[in-house]
C-alpha cells in the first residue's frame, strides 16, 4: 500500500483490541489496494487524517502480510493475533467498487472468502421508506460472540470469535447498483486451509440440478448416503460435490416443509395431468364437510387395460405404514398370463368400514372396461364380506385359506395342534367333494374331543368360502390365498416409508410399478424369441408350445409327460354321459380320478377338477383325450389368458395409449432427456485425446452461452424447490387427519397398566403361574404324537400337497 494511514481514534481502536504491528516493509504485490486489518476509507477523508496524522505519528501504522503480525503487550492485556488471507489481487474488494446487484456483492465477497479460507454471513441491512435496502453489511461468520451459556443437547461448539473483517456496501447515490464503502480484510483467527474450505457454509449449496437428482434418486429408493456416492463419483471427489450429507438432509426437511400444507392439492393436480397426458387415466377423490380428503381412487391406462384381459380373479387386501397420515393403502391384484402379479387399481383408505370399502368396489367397477371378477380372494373379514356382498353381489368371495390354517395351533391350543394336525390337513387339501370332506372333518372333531368347539365350528359353517373343494369349480388361477398381495407390499414397501407425504407415495410407487412392468415386458420379449425344449415328439406339445407362454406350457408339459402312466377304463355309461376311471398303473391302491364325458356336447370335465380352478388341461383330460386320437387339443380347454396373445384383442374404451409431454417445462423432465443425450455423446468422446478435447470445447462453449442468457433475463432466478406441478393453482382440499387402523398395532398401555404383574401362562398344558412355557412344556415333551403320514400315491396330489406345506410353514 502506497500511502500511510494517520489517525488518533483509530489507533486508540486498534490499541485498545491489543494488536501492534511492526514497520510495514515495500510489497508491491499491496500496491494499490486496501489495508489488511484496517478500514479501508475514501481519498477526501485520507488526506483529512494525513493533516491530523502530523500529532498522531507515533500511531502511525501499515499492513502487508500475516508475516508482519506478531503479538505484543500493551496495559497488560495480551494483543490477539491479527491474519490477513494470501490472495491474488483481482479478487479482493476495493473501495468505491460498484456492482448491479445485493446478490452480485455477495457472489464476489463470497468468491474473495473461499480463497482466502473464511466462511460469510449477513450481519446487518438498513432500508429506506420504500423498503428498499440502502445499506447491507457482510461479515465473517466468526464475528461477534456466542451468547448460548448453557450446555445444549447438540453439543456444539463455540464458532465466534469476534472477527471484524467485514464488507460495507450502501446504495449508489444514481439509484442503480452498490458501491464498497467498507472493507476490513484482517481477521482475529485462523484461516482455513484449501483441502477444509468445502466445509465452510457459505461455500456449501446444494444446486437445483442437484436436488432434481437426489429426487429422482430417492424416488428410486436410493438411501441419502448412496446418493452422497452417486454424486462423489460425478464429481470427482466429496470435496467437489458443493455440499455435505446433512446439506441433503436439510433439503428434503425444506422441502416438506415447503409443501406442507399442499399435499392433498399436490396430488389432485398430480392427477389431473397424468389424465391431460393419457386419457386412459382415471381418479376419484372424496372429501368431508370441512373438505378433507377422506377416500382416493386412481387407475391409470395400463391397469385398466390389464383388468380387461386378467380381471377374471381379483386379490384384495390393505397394508399399513405406507404414508405419514397412516391412511390404508390398498391395492386390488390379478394374475397376468406369465403368473406375474399385475395391477388394477389404487386406493387410500381412512377407515375399514363397510362403508369405505363399498365405495372403493364401486369405484373400482366404475373404471374398469371389463365386467365384475369372477372371483375376489380377501382375508377373513366380516366388514369386507358386507361390502361385497353388497358391490359385487355376482363375485364369489372366497377367504384366504393361510388366515384361517395358520390360526388353528392358537384356536384348538398347542396340544391339539400337535396330535391332529396331520389329520385336518389332509381332509382340508385331499377332499374332493363335499360327501367325502363332511363326514371326515365331523370324525376328526369327534376323534379330538373338539366338537363343542366354537371356531372350529365357526369354520365348518364358511367352509364353502375357504377349504378347496368347495372352490375348485371357480376359475382363481390357481390361487387359494391372499399371499400374492402381501408379497406385493412387502415390494412395494421397499421404496416407500411411513414418512412418506400422498404425493412421494404416489411417484415412488409409480417407480416401483414400472419395474413390475418392466419385468412383464421381458417375459413377453423371451415368449417371441425363446421356444422351450420339448419332452415328448407329440405333435400336440409342439403345437402348445407355439400358443401357450413359457410359464403356462411348464405346467402343461409337465401334464402331457405323465399321461403315458395312467390307465383308462370305463366305469359307467348311459345314453347321456360316459364315465371313465384314470389311475396310475404302477401304483397299486392309488386313488383314481373320474372323467366324465358328456355326450351331447362332447366336453369332457376331470373329478381334480384342475381345469376349472387353474385353466390348465389336467393329465386324467389330456389321458382321455390321447385314448381318442385327439391330436390337437380343442379350443374349449385353450383358456386364451394363458396365451402368448392374451393382450392382442381391443379394449372398446376410452384408454388411449398415446402420451402427450405436459410437464415439458419441468426440470424433473429437462434434466434426465439432457443427460441421456449428454451420456451417449460423452461415452462416444472419452474414447481418445481428440474427441475429450472437441467435448471439453463444445462444454465450454455452450456453458458460456447459458451465462449469457442467464445474465439477459430480467427475472432468470429459478427457486430453490423444485416441483414438476405448481403449488399456485389450488383445488381447496385439505390434508387428511393422521388416522390409527385397527391392524397397525397393538394397543397403547399406560404406565399403571404396564406395572400390573401377569401370571405366567403355559399355552401348552394351559396352566396359569407356572415356570415353563410351551418351548419345554412337560405334558408337550412327553406326549407322544403319532406322526404317520397318509400319503396319496397318485403324483397329481403333489401340488396340493406342496401348496399345503408352503401354508403350514
């Protein structure tokens, strides 16, 4: 610095802070600008403390370099140390220096701070009557003292230190931009070195292309610490990334804050432009007297389509701890033609009253092309069963038979269940009429002392809902549960958390929909080019392996194979029907099935009745059909759901499969179309010298242009949140209450009621106060159970059986 700063009062400031400087030594790389430590003032008022200086010498004082500083004593108070940042010179402030803008100051001083290793802050502004700001005034983030005495639960430390370096800017007397009148460059601490500067706050942003990526990412279910590696691999480093974890944390606690309040809107408009991109959609929202959304609906194109070619047989049942209101969520299933598990329908519900549940059925036929199911499999639930009754009057119900199994070892008690278990389970599975399962099940019940036992005789009295020979002449796609549905939440709930507002659950659901799609989509590629390999040379296999998928011609040629083991002879015949008795030849004693032949229409129906129940031709059919040169199989026994072409024919509805681009202004839309086409041009590029070069070029350039056009816009601020709808255009709809389900938990107990003392129970023996449990119960240990198994010798009971074991596990 080439003149000399000679001022009483601010000596005495200086004196009295405790710093002393040496003799400032010739530094031309200070030439011309401010004085590290010091105000840096105007010429006028320069020469006013030069004609004062002249009393004032011994004050007399001058900065250079944080080697001119050493600490000294004055009035025996200690002098703190006083550093001054090793900067280029372009980047430090200067007095009188105007810029167009408050953020432009910003950016600059913020600029000058990560090189000189400081973090920045605003301290103060002062405006005018109009309200706007004449006078801001930026600091270090050091500056001032903490004034928290107290010890807090986060355990932070203690980050001011009084600093005074500081940037002062006031409005220009023209109207238009800011001039520096202020600029302290020395600071009271240690500076931060360049491999800590990404840790300073101030130099800490998460960008707008960043935060469209961590929400893509997440809808994807990519936890924020994967996220952190996604971008320190674009980056280069966790230091060039811009930002820390908890910078992402707080992003997403922004932006729920952000919409808090606009959920039920969100969605609505979420919904209201996936129908302007696809007609096909369809949603049915409900709302209260004061217009808070109680019940949603919503099925897009595909799900409707899916419904008219796979819709014969619904599953149905709700899941919990899907969303922050604890609504019910519940999904309504089928089966597509590969054996996936596809979907037809959405819905929130508040409450499981019969009530709810009926509309959602009639909302749910409302969308639907195609009639009612043939068949809805739901758990056993008295307030389902009304409202179905009441929706679906033509549907038959049938109850989850895993609900109902699974509960006998704490119906009939440990005991029982372990003596008799084998027994019921084989007149539930290997009964296949009414005459044989009734009497056997009312000998059991005899046999067990059981007989005034009110479940079981509860569910005697539903058997024609649940226990399979009372179902198998329904079509169900071979499904006796509702465990395609549980299984479908326990993957949906992989990319969703009970954190989760209406519209995250709806977009990461549809991330997780697509991939059940996508997986649909594959099987139909490999039924186009894979052909399977063939066990036979019958021409009726080959013929079958042409129109059946992969998934359904295993189970047929697994059928067609074992026909060469069975015997057909005639049992009955009249002038009406022909009846035949199939049985394995090898197997002495083996139970026989009964294939009867109408004469009149020539259909032939097996006593398994596996045609009915899976759509599939049994071995006892295709056996007959063999002993009648029958080569080809007739159409009536080809179920076209099973097919290759389940999904050729037309759907006579308003489901359009075309989709217009509505949210093209969205950056969720922008950046990843931008960044495939980056990708394809950068992969080809990386390849050589030359190309990374022409890229780098081409990137230069065209970052240019883009600050260009940024810098032409009047108003080209783009917020912070990023939506892909507006929270402008509200529909008046209120966030639901947070309701509790009546299977989401157990109850709540208080303090009293939790220190009330139990006796032990044994739910083996059933004795109250005792010191074992049914683990190493004496009357268990010591009973010993008959475990002889009644095995069916014929091999076409192995499925029952297989499905048996896989319920009793």
């Amino acid at each position: 610095m080439g003149s000399l700063v000679r001022d009483r009062h601010l000596s005495r400031w200086i004196r009295s802070n405790g710093w002393c400087f040496k003799e400032p030594h010739a530094d031309p790389r200070r030439a011309g600008h401010g004085r590290t430590g010091l105000t840096q003032i105007s010429d006028e008022e320069e020469v006013r403390q030069r004609r004062r200086s002249q009393r004032t010498k011994k004050n007399t004082t001058r900065m250079q370099s944080a080697d001119d500083i050493q600490p000294c004593e004055e009035s025996g108070n200690s002098c703190e140390i006083l550093y001054t940042p090793e900067v280029k010179n372009e980047v430090i402030p200067k007095i009188t220096q105007e810029f167009k803008s408050l953020d432009d100051v910003f950016k600059y001083y913020n600029k000058y701070a990560f090189e000189a290793g400081f973090s920045v802050r605003i301290h103060s502004s002062k405006t005018d009557k109009n309200g706007e700001t004449i006078r801001k005034e930026f600091v270090c983030s050091k500056e001032g003292e903490s004034k928290c005495s107290k010890v807090s639960q986060r355990q932070r430390g203690i980050t001011r230190e009084k600093c005074g370096a500081r940037l002062t800017v006031i409005k220009n007397r023209s109207g238009e931009g800011f001039v520096v009148t202020q600029f302290v460059e020395g600071h009271s601490h240690s500076l931060t070195s360049p491999r800590k500067r990404h840790f300073l706050r101030s130099h800490r942003q998460v960008s707008v292309a960043q935060k469209v990526l961590t929400q893509q990412l997440a809808a994807a279910n990519v936890s924020t610490s994967q996220q952190m590696s996604v971008l320190e691999l674009q980056a280069g480093g966790l230091e060039n990334i811009g930002c820390l974890r908890r910078d992402f944390y707080n992003c997403q606690r922004d932006m729920r804050k952000y919409v808090d309040g606009h959920d039920a809107n969100m969605l609505k408009e979420l919904f209201e432009s996936e129908k302007e991109k696809n007609r096909g959609f369809t949603y049915t929202i409900e709302e209260d007297d004061e217009h808070r959304l109680t019940h949603c609906f919503w099925a897009d194109a595909i799900s409707r389509k899916s419904y008219q070619y796979f819709g014969d047989v619904v599953v149905f049942d709700t899941t919990y701890n899907t969303n922050k209101y604890c609504l019910m969520f519940a999904p309504l299933l089928g089966v597509n033609h590969h054996g996936q598990t596809t979907l037809f329908g959405c819905a929130f519900l508040s409450d499981e009253t019969s009530e709810s549940f009926e509309w959602l059925f009639k909302e749910f036929l409302k969308a639907m092309p195609g009639p009612p199911p043939k068949m809805i499999i739901t758990d056993q639930d008295p307030v389902m069963t009304k409202a179905i009754a009441c929706a679906l009057p033509n549907t038959f119900h049938r109850y989850c038979i895993w609900h109902i199994v699974s509960k006998f070892s704490e119906k009939i008690g440990a005991l029982a269940y372990k003596e008799h278990y084998e027994q019921f389970k084989k007149c539930i599975w290997n009964s296949e009429s009414s005459e044989e399962f009734d009497p056997t099940w009312a000998y059991i019940v005899e046999k067990t002392n059981l007989s005034t036992h009110q479940w079981l005789h509860s569910m005697y009295e539903i058997r024609a809902r649940w226990v399979p020979t009372y179902t198998r002449h329904i079509f169900s796609a071979h499904m006796t549960s509702s465990q395609r549905a549980e299984i479908s939440h326990s993957f949906f709930k992989r990319y969703l958390s009970d954190n989760n507002s209406m519209y995250e659950f709806v977009t990461r659901f549809e991330r997780a929909l697509a991939r059940l799609r996508h997986n649909e989509l594959d099987l139909d590629h490999k039924d186009i080019n894979q052909k399977p390999v063939l066990k036979t040379s019958w021409a009726m296999e080959k013929k079958m392996s042409e129109l059946y998928t992969l998934h359904s011609f295993k189970k047929f040629q697994e059928e067609i194979f074992q026909i060469g083991a069975y015997v057909l002879t005639i049992r009955h015949e009249d002038e009406r029907c022909c009846v035949w008795k199939v049985h394995r030849e090898e197997m002495e004693g083996s139970r026989g099935r009964e294939v009867s032949v109408d004469k009149s229409s020539n259909y032939v129906s097996c006593s398994c009745k596996m045609f009915e129940f899976d759509g599939i031709p049994c071995r006892h059919l295709l056996a007959y059909l063999s002993l009648m040169q029958i080569r080809e199989l007739p159409s009536t026994y080809l179920l076209q759901r099973w097919t290759k072409t389940a999904k050729a024919g037309r759907v006579f509805d308003d489901l359009g499969s075309h989709q217009k681009e509505i949210c093209g202004s969205s950056l969720l839309v922008r950046r990843p179309r931008l960044f495939q086409f980056a990708s394809i041009v950068i992969d080809d590029a990386v390849l050589d010298e030359e190309g990374t070069e022409i890229m780098h070029e081409a990137m230069a350039s065209g970052q240019k242009k883009v600050a260009l056009m940024r810098c032409s816009r009047q108003h080209g601020s783009t917020s912070s949140i990023q939506l892909p709808i507006s929270l402008e255009s509200q529909h008046g709809l209120k966030e639901p209450l947070k309701v509790r389900a009546k299977g989401c938990g157990k109850r709540l107990k208080g303090g009293k009621e939790m220190a009330v003392k139990k006796s032990r129970k044994c739910h083996g023996c059933g004795l109250l106060g005792q010191s074992h449990d049914k683990r190493n119960c004496p009357k268990l240990m010591n009973t010993s159970s008959q475990d002889a198994r009644l095995y069916d010798d014929d091999d076409d009971d192995d499925d029952f059986v297989n499905e048996c074991n896989c319920m009793f596990k």
